[in-house]
C-alpha cells in the first residue's frame, strides 16, 4: 500500500467525514483528496518529476496535511523541516536534500529569504498565508495540472526527516510508503484508535512523532485530526471540549503546564479517553495526578526514534503507575531485544543495546551509507540506547544516546553546540551538559574554557548561539572553567560535569 492509497480509500468509503479541523475550518475526506491530488498536479506542472524533494518549512495547520498527501499522489518526497532551526541549518538540509520546491509559511519570509542563496537546487516556491508575492497555495491549486502516469513502489522513498546526530551534522532519514504505512498500522492498534475519534495534535507537525504516530495513524483508521498551532494551555483546554477531543498528545513538560492552567479542573471532558505521552519520561507522582484529576482518561506512554517512523514500545494505561518507568513492549508486528556489543542478545535483566526490526525500521541515512551500516545490521536497527527487560517483558530504558538531553521533548545534541562555541575566538575549550528544570525536563549549559588574555560574558556566548541555533539548543547556562575534566585518555568527562552541578 502507497500513502497515497491511504486517502483514497477513505475519500472513497466516507467522502463527507471530517479529516481535519483547523481554527473552525473543517475539511472533509472527499475534499482533502482533491486539494491533495490539484496541488500535487501543480508541483509537476511546475516541472517537477517523480523523485524530487519538495520541502515543507511549515507550521501546524490543515495545509501541512493537504501538502504531505500532495508530495506522496505526485510521486514526490515529502521533507518537513523544523522552522525553529537556525537560518543556516535550514540552509544544510535544504542544499544536502537537493530539495527542488518549498512550500513554506508566509511568516517565514525572513528566514527563507535568507537560505535561498544557499540552496541552487531550489527552483520553486509556494507560500502559505496573506500577503507577499509568488503563488499562494490556493493560487497554485486553482491552477493544478495532470499528474504523469506513475510506477511507484512500496519501497520508495517517501518522507525524508532529518535528524541531528552525534557526529554535529544532521542526517536524512529515509522512510518508505512501507515504514511509513507500516507505522501507522502499528500505532493505530497500539492506541486503539476508532473511526470516531478525534485526535487533538499541539506537537510540530514537522517531527516525525506528531506526524507518523498520530496524523498518520489518525487517517489510516479513519478518524479526525483537531489541529492547533501550538501548544497553549488556555487554548488547549477551550479546544478539548469545544471539539470533543477523544485523544490528545504532548510531552511531559506539558501535561505539567496543563494541570496549573486555570479551569482544568472543572474541564468537561467526557470524550475525552487517553492522554498519550512521549519524548521524555513522565514522573509518577505526575500520572497519579493527571489520573486522579481525569479518572476516566487512560494514560499512555511512547517511545520510539525517527529511524524507526517512529516506533519501538507503548506502556498501556493499565501499566502507568505499576510500570512506572518502564517504556512498556513492543508494537504490534514490531521486534525488540536487548544486544551486546558483538550483536548477541542478553539475558532478561542484563543491560544491553536496544534493537528494533520490522517493516518499519528505515531505508537509510541520505548519502549517508557508512552510518547507515553502523545503524543497521542485519535488519536490526541499533537504537544507540541502553535498556533491559524485565521478568514480564517490559522494556526500560537505563541510559540515552551518549550524552544527548531532551529539553520539552527536544533533542539536543551536545556537538552541536559545542561546534558553535568552538567558532568564538575567545573559547579555548567547552562541552554541554543538561541540567535538570522542572519544566522543560532538562535545559543545555555550556561549559567554557576561555583562552588566556581574552574575556566573554555569558550574554555574549548566548547572543553568539542564538545567531547560529534554534532557539531550544542555546545554552539557557553559561558557566565559566578554568578546565574541563577529562579521564587517562583524554575525553572530557561529562558525568562529572553533571554530577557537579547545582541547579535550583
């Protein structure tokens, strides 16, 4: 099955139900089918040919859905873009891609303005929202085109999601209609979605976890997407009962913000039956809180990795408090074990490599076959995340991806700010550690060695990130060292790092 095929036979078998609600527009599966299929005609129209990259520099609204399932009628490669990336982020991924088209948030002129001269491939453009010149996404729908008969196949490379890596540049990750479908299958069953739900999606339709483990999955089992912009409490709480939410997702940080936000706990809710989490572990005393304010509303945790569109082990409501921890087992059709280093799996309990296999384990790393190699072996997938199972098969996870932190479900890896820093004239040396905050999970702190005979101010080292960052990998810290520790061989040792720091 294509992702294409998804729609359709939706759009077929329930033309007038809703797919999507976005700021009171409502948008039905017939209409999404035409939108998607005009505006796929158009993109070739425009010259464009099965394979190409169309890159998607978006924000959350029913136009993210319309465009995805533009790409995937048109034979294209769908590559949403994080729009809180740095100008010259963007820049890397747009030129590596070779993306050809951009469709892109109108009030993301600036920015696109900027990474333009940087990207030679990109020919074409396409704007959502008022104002500016070019064509709009409802001009270029108007216009449409035929779309060439196509031969394309389940495993051909349907979505592109980039991902930052230890090694300080992002890489491609390349997901196939099959992963891709694959995924949404296994996630439509793990949650137990019906045709009647609706799903409330605040997370950036840009990561791969709102995309691929609820829009997807949503539209595979027929249901309704309730869009929003973004995550804010007071909307979020309006938004559960004036659209008789069933399901909704975020990330810890967030569940924490919602339950101090004025009338939560008088919130009518009697849809409303699983609050689903991810990104980063939820404390107990928080589901007992959440389960006590909302008793007849699940709670269930995720976890999985772009690599695998995402998908790896889901911890049921009946688990929550009980299992407290723990990551839950794997998904349906999904295989999980726990390997050493030569790729033999250990005894239950023993800590070990998490591996994943199945369909929807990805194609590989863009121009990238060396990692690609290191990441898959044998069709197992090496996470890079240390974990054990337990007597009853529940998975948890002991250890993260060398030193990468999540801040509010971000993840950010140390080199690539560290990078950063090393580009300053005055930095002799630095590394970044999280620290924990009770909001975000974890922020960055940079640690600085300045070189003799120069001096920096933490407001310089953050006016100098923020230039050349998103946002949420500044350091939200800065302390200044006289050195770095390091261990016999010379690495710098973060555990000690961490271990003294004070954060209140």
């Amino acid at each position: 099955m294509l992702l294409s095929d998804v729609l359709k036979q939706h759009a077929a078998n329930q033309p007038d139900r809703l797919i999507t609600v976005f700021q009171g527009r409502e948008t039905s599966y017939a209409n999404m089918q035409e939108n998607s299929r005009r505006l796929g005609g158009y993109f070739h129209r425009q010259g464009l040919v099965q394979g190409d990259v169309v890159a998607l520099l978006l924000n959350n609204s029913d136009w993210f859905v319309t465009c995805y399932f533009a790409c995937h009628f048109a034979g294209l490669i769908v590559l949403p873009i994080n729009t809180r990336l740095a100008p010259r982020e963007i820049e890397y991924i747009l030129h590596h891609s070779e993306a050809r088209m951009l469709v892109y948030d109108h009030d993301l002129s600036e920015i696109v303005e900027q990474v333009i001269p940087q990207a030679p491939n990109l020919q074409h453009f396409v704007h959502v929202g008022e104002g500016g010149g070019g064509f709009e996404i409802g001009e270029a729908i108007k216009l449409s085109g035929e779309i060439p008969e196509l031969q394309q196949q389940e495993d051909d490379t349907a979505v592109i999601f980039y991902t930052s890596g230890t090694t300080g540049r992002p890489k491609g990750v390349m997901l196939t209609h099959r992963n891709c479908v694959a995924a949404a299958s296994m996630w439509n069953e793990a949650l137990g979605m019906q045709r009647e739900d609706r799903v409330m999606i605040v997370a950036p339709l840009f990561h791969c976890a709102a995309a691929h483990v609820f829009m997807l999955p949503t539209i595979y089992g027929g249901g309704a997407l309730v869009i929003e912009p973004g995550f804010h409490p007071q909307g979020v709480v309006e938004s559960l009962q004036k659209n008789e939410v069933s399901i909704f997702f975020g990330v810890p940080a967030m569940y924490m913000i919602l339950l101090n936000t004025p009338g939560i706990e008088s919130m009518e809710v009697p849809h409303l039956r699983k609050f689903m989490y991810g990104a980063a572990p939820m404390p107990y005393e928080l589901i007992r809180r959440i389960k006590q304010l909302f008793p007849q509303t699940g709670v269930q945790n995720l976890y999985g990795q772009t690599e695998n569109s995402p998908g790896t082990t889901t911890l049921g409501d009946e688990h929550s408090l009980s299992k407290a921890g723990s990551v839950g087992k794997p998904l349906p059709r999904s295989e999980v074990r726990i390997v050493d280093e030569e790729g033999n799996e250990v005894p239950i309990g023993q800590v070990g490599e998490i591996a994943i296999k199945g369909d929807h384990v990805m194609k590989g790393y863009l121009k990238n076959p060396e990692a690609t190699a290191l990441a898959i072996r044998g069709g197992w997938l090496l996470s890079g995340d240390l974990g054990k199972f337990d007597e009853e098969g529940f998975l948890y996870i002991v250890d993260r991806k060398k030193d990468m932190l999540i801040r509010g479900g971000e993840n950010i890896y140390p080199i690539e700010v560290e990078e950063v820093l090393y580009e300053m004239p005055e930095v002799l040396e630095a590394a970044v550690v999280g620290v924990p905050h009770e909001v975000y999970g974890e922020i960055p702190k940079a640690c600085v060695v300045v070189k003799d005979g120069h001096s920096l101010t933490e407001e310089q080292v953050v006016v100098f990130c923020r230039e050349r960052l998103a946002k949420y990998k500044v350091p939200a810290l800065v302390e200044f060292v006289d050195e770095l520790p390091r261990n016999a061989s010379g690495k710098v040792l973060k555990t000690v790092l961490r271990g003294e720091i004070k954060f209140s």
